[in-house]
C-alpha cells in the first residue's frame, strides 16, 4: 500500500482512530492499495481509497470575552439595542456540534423587574425588553449569558455582561419653595432680587441636572431678567430697567425651569410666583424737555424775561413742593424765581462774548424738592443770542512808521465783532489835523484802509484819527500812532546821484591825520 504513512507490501485490516483530535485539521485521508499475486506482478490496477472523517462535538463554545462592558440609558425603550456577544466553536462549521445557541441565564439585580433584558439567541445581540430602567435606584446590572452548541442543547459556556445605566433627562427639576416674595428699590437697574433654588434627581452637574430658567409671566414691559447662577441649580432675578413706584408698587412674576437638554419622557413642567414689593425712594424733579431752546437778542434788557423753565416731581404721592436754582451760569447773565423756574436778564448778555459758542450760550438749571433729604434734578438752557449791532469798527493796526519822503502807503485792516450784516463794506474819514498831513481811502474790497503821508514832515510821532463805519452806519474814531522819521541811506544816494565827490589830486594827499576824530552830529551823516 502507497499512503499517508504506509508503504510496501503487507496484510492488513484497514482502521482509523484519530486519538490527536485531528478531525478538523484533517477531514479526510486519500490511500492507494495495491493487490499483487504469488510470485509474479500486480495482480490487479492500484484503487484509491479516500478516508473521511468524521467530527464529534469534543469543543464547548467559548466566548470571545469572559467580561463584556456596556451602556444603557435609562430612558430607553423597549427594543433598544444595547450590547452584542459572540461565542465561538472549533467543531466543524456549518455543523450542529458549531451550531450555538444563547440565552440570558441570571439578571442581577432583579428589579424593577426580572426579564429587563432579552437577547436574541441566534445573534446575541441583547435588547431592553421592558422601559422600567432608573438610573437613580438601581445604576447597574450584571447579566450571566449562556451559550450551548448544538442548537443549545450541547457543550456550553458563559460569559458576563455589566450594563451601567447612564442618566437621562427622566426627572423634571422643582423649586424648593413654590412662592417668593422681595422688596426692591426703584430706580434701579441690574438689582438682584431674589435668588430661586431647585432640586432635580438626575446627575449633579449634567446636563439633565443643569437648570435654566425663564420668566413666562407677569412681566410685559421686559423689567425683569432671570439668570442661572454658577452652581447651575439657583435662578438669580434682576431688574433690566429702574421700576417706578409711580406707575406699579407691586409686580407678580411666575417663573419656570427646565433642563439644559429636553426631557427624555414628558413631564411637567415646575414653575413658582415670585412677588416684587417696589420700595419708594425721593426721586429728583424732571425738566421737560431736559435741553430747551431759546432765541433772544443780545442786548435784550436788565430784569427782562428769558423764559419759564419748570420741572415736574414723580413723586405724586408725597405731594412735595418743587424749587429753583442757577447751577451753572458762566458768564452771570441770568436770574431765576426760586419758586416759578422765571428766568430773567442779570447782567447784559454779549453773543460777541467767549463763553458763546456758535451764537449759543448754554446754562445749568436746578430743581430740587422739599424732601429731608432733597434730590435735585436739572435741565440746560440754550440761548441762541441774536446779533445786533452793538459793536464799531476797529483798527488792528495801531502804530505804524513812514518815511518823510516818498513814504509807502499803509495798509490798516479792519475787523467788526457783529456778524454779517452789521460789518463790512466798511468806509473810512480822517479827522481834525489829520486831513492836512494824511490821505485815507478804503481798499478795493472795501476791508482795509490805505493810509498814505500827503506832505513831508519833521521827523516824529504823531496822531492820525480814522473815523471807520460799518455797513449800519456805526462808526468809531480810532487813532494811529505814527513815527515819522528821515532816511539818511535815501538821502545820501541821492546827493551822491546828484552831487559827485570832488576828486583830490594825490599830491595833496600828504596833510596828516589826527589820530581821532570828534564825532559827527546826529544830524548828519
């Protein structure tokens, strides 16, 4: 025989054993067998035999971990799928000795229920067979599955499955109190006032236990902000806008609170009242409007009226009396009745004065209450001044010098305070002795004044007096101090022009010289 293991000629009884439990690295065998006759050849042609083996079930299925760990929320429901085992078996496969089965053979602990769980027994997969979980009474469970090959009813094996329950937003969270009442001042903007607690059975600091908190009632106006505070379990009310006594001493708020993430089942929404008591305060007298306009000339008379300028208190209530005062009055121009707001002329006002700005002069008005405590409100004054024309023409220029001889013309500018309207074109006169000496005319446009020496005079000072005119007819004297003097380099070039040096014949030229000379008059150069 030719074969696994077997050579040459023998007789035998053909058997197999498979003592190795080699069946599955070795499901058959192939042979050849030879029949040869005494004393000659081959008595037949070789025949092949194939040796089949065939399997026993001598392997358990054994899983793939001993311990499986998994996640289950508490609010899931029936169906929900939540872990997968898997056993394997080293039979043959696609046979009944690999064929396994599974099924769950304890449930730890056994509450609310005893059958929480099922599994599929031909996948494995384990679903939620009843939505009773809480995470909050009983946070985990340990399941003991078992699994058995031929169909489960052959070799076997277990396995752990430890389900920890994770929370979900199954408890709605509720006010420790169901009604709060505060006091708070009016006037007031971001006061807290009052802190709201609550309570919730979910994991602390999740986001099923973090609440948060909204005004759904009593606040039309928008008053009221609600807030949650670092600890995520206290609403915080504060006051968005100052509340007035006035119109409401009493504000009923209802508040409720929900979780960061949805409820997992429908619940109830939990609310409480909070009552806000509005404490009255003193508050200041209100001019209306607070800036008021005025117009008025500038030259508007001593003690004549400017404008009544009132203000109201909020106070109803306390039925107080409102009085008034100047607070700020840079120039002292006004006056006002300390008990009707009148405001009069003090002293004469000036638009051309540096405390007015842009034709405006602005003033600080007080109002305050008889309170014992007395609070003051105040309101601006603007007066647009009117321009009249109350202020001459003048000369900038007031010193100037000339030359006796062939002097330049002089040009004097002229500036008026009054607007447009009262100032330029401006006309120019000379006056008294200043006719005889002096020439003025005013410049083309009619802005400055071109003053020009009209016959030769002695060296020295003296006064020119302009008589300067606005458009209005206005008119003032003004005077010019004027330096005369001579101009020795002018006249000296012109003798030389005129009047050529002798020439002195160099023999002359041997006179001697004294070693100083006296000094020559002023007069002369």
């Amino acid at each position: 025989m030719q074969g696994e293991g077997l050579s040459g000629q023998a007789k035998v009884n053909l058997t197999v054993t498979d003592s190795n439990n080699n069946a599955s690295a070795f499901p058959q065998s192939s042979f050849q067998a030879h029949a040869v006759a005494d004393g000659s050849g081959n008595a037949e042609e070789p025949m092949d035999i194939v040796v089949i083996v065939i399997d026993q079930n001598d392997n358990k299925p054994v899983f793939t971990q001993d311990t499986y760990l998994g996640e289950v929320p508490e609010a899931s429901p029936k169906g929900y799928e939540v872990i997968t085992v898997k056993a394997t078996d080293d039979d043959e496969p696609n046979s009944d000795n690999s064929d396994v089965r599974y099924r769950i053979q304890s449930q730890t602990p056994q509450l609310p229920s005893d059958n929480l769980f099922v599994i599929n027994p031909v996948t494995g997969v384990i679903r939620v067979n009843d939505g009773g979980l809480d995470r909050e009474k009983y946070p985990k469970y340990t399941l003991v599955v078992h699994t058995a090959d031929m169909e489960g009813e052959g070799l076997s094996g277990e396995a752990k499955v430890i389900l920890t329950v994770t929370d979900s937003n199954d408890n709605a969270p509720t006010f420790t109190q169901s009604s709060y009442e505060a006091t708070v001042a009016e006037n007031k903007v971001d006061a807290v006032v009052i802190t709201m607690s609550v309570r919730d059975d979910d994991e602390p600091h999740s986001p099923a236990w973090n609440a948060k908190f909204k005004i759904v009632d009593g606040d039309p106006g928008g008053l009221f902000n609600v807030k949650t505070g670092q600890n995520k379990h206290d609403g915080i009310i504060t006051t968005a806008k100052g509340l007035d006594f006035e119109k409401s001493s009493k504000h009923t708020l209802l508040v409720a609170v929900e979780n960061e993430v949805p409820f997992a089942t429908p619940l109830p929404t939990a609310t409480a009242t909070v009552v806000v008591n509005v404490q009255d305060v003193n508050e200041a007298p209100i001019f209306d409007p607070v800036e008021k306009y005025v117009s008025k000339r500038e030259d508007l008379a001593i003690n004549t009226d400017v404008v009544q300028y009132t203000a109201s208190d909020p106070d109803t209530a306390r039925k107080q009396t409102v009085k008034y005062k100047i607070i700020s009055d840079p120039a002292g121009w006004l006056i006002v009745a300390k008990d009707t707001g009148l405001i009069k002329v003090k002293n004469s006002m000036d638009r051309e004065s540096h405390f007015v700005k842009d034709d405006k002069y602005t003033a600080l008005i007080g109002a305050y209450d008889n309170d014992d405590v007395p609070a003051t409100g105040t309101g601006t004054l603007i007066i647009q001044l009117e321009d009249v024309n109350d202020n001459a023409p003048i000369i900038e220029e007031r010193v100037i010098k000339v030359c006796n001889k062939e002097s330049a013309p002089q040009l004097l500018s002229v500036t008026d305070k009054d607007g447009p309207g009262f100032a330029a074109p401006y006309t120019v006169s000379l006056e008294g002795m200043s006719k005889t000496n002096w020439t003025a005319r005013m410049n083309a446009t009619q802005t400055g004044i071109i003053l020009k020496l009209a016959t030769e005079l002695a060296s020295g000072d003296y006064t020119v007096v302009l008589r300067v005119r606005d458009t209005q007819g206005l008119e003032q004297d003004n005077t010019v101090q004027a330096t005369v003097y001579f101009d020795w380099s002018a006249h000296a070039f012109r003798q030389h022009v005129h009047h050529p040096p002798p020439t002195i014949a160099q023999s002359r030229l041997k006179r001697a010289i004294p070693a100083a000379f006296p000094p020559a008059p002023e007069d002369t150069i």
